[in-house]
C-alpha cells in the first residue's frame, strides 16, 4: 500500500502548501485535502465531480490510477468517441484525424450505461474462460508429469520383459545349438572309432608279416627266403593299396568342429542399443475457449444487422410415404456426409422402431436400412459416423458403408448431436450438453435450463445454440456455459433443429410454424426463409452445406428439400 505522503492535496502544492489528501477527484485528476475538498463541493465547475476516499483510490489497480482523461498530443480532454477506429480523441484529434469517420458520438454517450452492459460482463466472461481454461491446463500439466512418471515405469517394465523375452530365446537357441554339437561329437568320434578299429586290424597283419621275415631269414635257404618274400611283398601291397583306400573314406578324414553365426546372429552381436525413447507432441486435450470480443459500441444502439439471403432454387426429395407403405414416420435428423450423401434418422410414431436413409446428393434413394433402437441425432466426426438413440440410451458408430450399428461410444439419455472441428457436443436430457474430443470421451458439461427436455442442439465456432420448442425460444452459449443471448419471436412457433451459415446466421426449422427462418448471428433479428408455399409442412431436420450454399431441409412425416441460397 502506497503511502499517505504520496497523495498530496493538488490545489494545496500549486500554493506551495504541502498537506495530505483525503480525497480523489477522478475528474480533476487530484487529490483533495478537508479544506480544498469543501471549496471543490461546492464550486460550480466541481460540484457534479465524485470523489472517493483516498484509501479507496490506493487500492485501485495502478494502471487505473494512472489512466489519462487527457489527449496525449493535445493536452485536451477527451471528449468525444471514433466509432471506426474504436478510440476516444479531443475535439482537435476528431477534428485533423477523424474527419471521413463513420459514429463520431460524444465519449459521455457512448459509455452510457456501459456497467450494465455487454461490455463489462463480457470482458468478465473472458477473463472467466481465461482463467478457467489456464487452471485446467495447468492441472493437466501436472497430471502429465504423473502420466511421464507411470510411462517410464511401463518402458521400464517393458525393457524388462523384453529383456528376459531374448534371454529365454538364447537359452531356447543355446540348448538347441549345444544339442546339435553333442549330437555331430558322438557321431563324428563313432566314425573315427571305427577307423580306428579298421587300422587295428591292418596293424596286426603288418606285424605278422614283420615275425615271418625274421623266421624266413633264420630257417631258410636262399630260394625259400626269395618265394617267401615275393609272398609278403604281394601281401604289403595289398595292404598298401586297402589303406590308401581307407583314407579317402569319410571315417578316416581329419574332423574338426567350428561355430558358425548365422547372420541374425551376426547382427545381434553388433546390437548396441537397445530401441529409443521417442517423445511425440500431442495436442493438449483441455480446450481453449475463445470468447466473445466486446467493443464498446456493441451497447450501443446504432448496431444493427441485416439479413439478405435468397433462396435461388428448390429441389425437392422423395416422397416417404410410399417407401413405408404410408407408415406415419417422424424424421428427426439429417446430415450430408462429405462425399455428398444425404443420411436421414428415422423413427416411426411410436417410436418403437427406425431407420437410417440414405440418398445421393440429388435427392435419390441409396439404401435404406432398419434398426431395432429409434434414431434420433447423427453425426460426422474424425472420418466416423455417429447417431444417437434415446430409446436404447445409448451413442453409437455407424458403418458408413453398411449403415450397421458399430460400437457404443457413450451410454445416457443421449438426443441430439452437433461437431465442429474436432469437438463433439451431445444433447443428455437430464445432464445437459456434454462436450467430447473426437473420439467420444467426455471434457465437460454445461447445464441449460431446460435440462427435461432438451433435444436440439448445434456447435459452431465456440458457441453453443439449443432450442426450446416449448416455450420458442433460441438459446446462444459460450463454451463456458454462460448465456450470451437468447431470442424469441412470435411468428416462430415450435423451433427444432439448427444449423448455422459462414457468418453465423442461424437457420430454424420451426415445426408449428410450417416455416423455416434465419435469425440473425447476434439473435435480434429474423426473417422467413422457406414457407408452406415452398412445401414446408412441419419441418423438422435442416443441415446447412457451406461448400456449396446448399440448404437441406426435412419434413417431420413426408419429403426432403434441397435449397440453394444466395447471400448479398
């Protein structure tokens, strides 16, 4: 807290006096001492001036307390308002700079009420889904260190498991390769064995020829001596002959035994690392929720929106009646698929059964295909397509080739569905909207105030629309859930589905009024688009195609309609 002597009496100081102030005049931009205060009451220059005490001028935020009144390059007050440029300005800046500027209005007017209005609240909204947003961050940061913690226990565990996966493959390997050396030792060494045996036995005849020589020289005579040596000269050479033969035998070559690594051994051996840690970005999974902008004049009265839309041309679908042999059928959704197919929810009166429909983008029949639980809201989302079922209670994939029902995605009182972008929004009667990421998991919830019978909804750009078709009103949300306008319209009876074009006009199918309107994207305003002339006969399901400008519409019991719109 700044101290007393930092505040000075400001008329006191400009007669050299130096006594404390105990008040702040916001207009004069000074303090005020007792005395000085009393002449400011009652001046007639000042007397209209508020003042406040200066404790409570010290708590205010420094870059208040130090705001100007005055221009910047003219030393004038500010006293008039530039509605172009958004800026406020002295008489000579609106005077040399602000000529050609469309809204020069008094600064006094223009902030006419500005702590009841939009202004104020929707700056605090801001601040509200700032700060929101960064607290949800913040402790989704510090989970992710809980999650990195619990990651690396699982590659740890992971690295283990692996390890001990090759371990038991070498000794698998080891074993194997260990039988097949006893296995070639024990035949090898047989082979040898009986080589050896054979020149065992070659040896003993040798020696007994080495005995006859010796005896034939001792006992006798010379011709003797020569018969009996031809004799064993013969017998050497066959012996001769017999052990050349047996060494070109596979039991008389030399054995030797080397391992030989395979290749995948090979490589093995020059491992050195066992995988890498690979860290991957993800887009974090809290939402950023960009609020709505506030200018000053938008509590202005001269903002005005005008709607110019014209429908060009009306192609008109099927008749249903003659494809449920006149069964009464209630519509209750649709959606145009990206490669152009037109996917219709159907329930019949009773709701005791449904249908999904599918038509080109001409408006004819493709296929048609019956379900058991009643559709009610369909979607498109990450290349899935999801419909919702209230009598099964359940949301669900849908093949969007076959049109079978796939997996349930999420379990509840769940009605109508709306994507933008990769955000999900559900309709659970009983709960609110639900928002989701793209593969169905829950973010958050954001109660309505007609949580029994909410039914349509539809998401686009950070804003939320959903429909009382019993009291006939439009509902406009943030992503916070605060309310940021809602709109009713006597002409509009019954409103249903929605959708909304590029500049974020919102298009109704208002089933009681036999109509389809635009209301403007701020809600203040509407027109009739489509009536009964046009065929609009309870019309309940609308989708609007941005890429060509086409809008679909739907019949709560019989046809479709494809409309082109042209935008001035």
């Amino acid at each position: 807290m700044a101290e007393q002597s930092e505040f000075r009496c400001g008329p006191c100081e400009s007669r050299n006096l130096s006594n404390n102030a105990l008040l702040w005049c916001s207009v004069c931009e000074e303090g005020l001492c007792t005395e000085c205060s009393e002449y400011h009451k009652v001046s007639k220059s000042s007397r209209q001036h508020s003042t406040l005490p200066i404790q409570n001028y010290q708590d205010l935020p420094e870059f208040f307390r130090t705001l100007s009144k005055t221009c910047l390059l003219h030393g004038e007050p500010l006293v008039l308002y530039c509605g172009t440029h958004q800026e406020p300005g002295c008489a000579e800046c609106i005077a040399f700079q602000h000529t050609k500027c469309i809204g020069v209005t008094l600064l006094s007017q223009t902030v006419k009420g500005i702590k009841e209005s939009e202004y104020i609240s929707g700056t605090k909204r801001q601040i509200r889904g700032l700060k929101t947003s960064m607290e949800e961050m913040k402790q989704n940061r510090h989970a992710n260190i809980d999650r990195l913690q619990q990651q690396r226990f699982s590659i740890c565990e992971e690295i283990t498991r692996y390890r001990d996966t090759v371990n038991k493959q070498l000794d698998i390997i080891e074993a194997k390769i260990q039988k097949e050396l006893l296995e070639t030792v024990a035949s090898e060494s047989k082979k040898c064995k009986k080589a050896e045996e054979i020149l065992e036995g070659q040896l003993s005849k040798i020696v007994d020829l080495e005995k006859s020589i010796s005896k034939i020289e001792n006992y006798g005579n010379e011709e003797h001596v020569f018969l009996g040596m031809t004799y064993l000269k013969n017998c050497l050479l066959t012996e001769e002959q017999e052990l050349k033969l047996n060494t070109k035998q596979d039991d008389f070559q030399e054995k030797h035994i080397d391992l030989v690594l395979t290749e995948e051994m090979k490589i093995f051996r020059n491992i050195f690392c066992m995988g890498n840690i690979k860290l991957s970005n993800k887009p974090n999974p809290v939402l950023y929720i960009e609020t709505k902008q506030v200018t000053a004049q938008m509590f202005s009265s001269s903002v005005i929106n005008s709607l110019e839309i014209k429908v060009t041309s009306i192609k008109k679908g099927p008749t249903f009646h003659r494809f449920y042999e006149d069964e009464v059928v209630n519509i209750r959704s649709l959606i145009q698929l990206p490669d152009g197919r037109i996917v219709l929810a159907i329930a019949d009166e009773n709701e005791s059964k449904g249908y999904i429909d599918v038509f080109d983008s001409n408006g004819s029949i493709i296929t048609r295909k019956k379900h058991i639980s009643c559709p009610f809201g369909i979607s498109w989302i990450n290349n899935k397509l999801l419909v919702s079922s209230n009598k099964a209670k359940i949301l669900a994939t849908l093949d969007s080739k076959t049109f079978s029902l796939g997996s349930t995605v999420l379990k509840g009182s769940i009605y109508g569905l709306s994507c933008d972008g990769d955000t999900l929004a559900i309709a659970v009667r009983g709960k609110g909207i639900v928002l989701a990421d793209k593969e169905g998991t829950p973010i958050k919830t954001i109660t309505t105030i007609i949580n029994s019978h909410l039914a349509y909804i539809h998401l686009c750009k950070n804003k939320l629309f959903y429909t009382d078709y019993n009291d006939n009103y439009l509902y406009c949300l943030d992503l916070n859930g605060e309310e940021l306008w809602k709109s009713t319209f006597e002409e509009i009876k019954g409103p249903r589905n929605i959708c909304t074009d590029e500049s974020g006009n919102i298009f109704v199918a208002a089933t009681e009024s036999n109509a389809v309107y635009v209301i403007s994207a701020d809600g203040s305003k509407f027109m009739k688009l489509l009536g009964q002339d046009d065929g609009m006969s309870e019309p309940k399901a609308i989708y609007f195609n941005q890429l060509n400008s086409e809008l679909i519409v739907a019949n709560k019991r019989g046809n479709f309609f494809i409309c082109s719109l042209q935008f001035q």
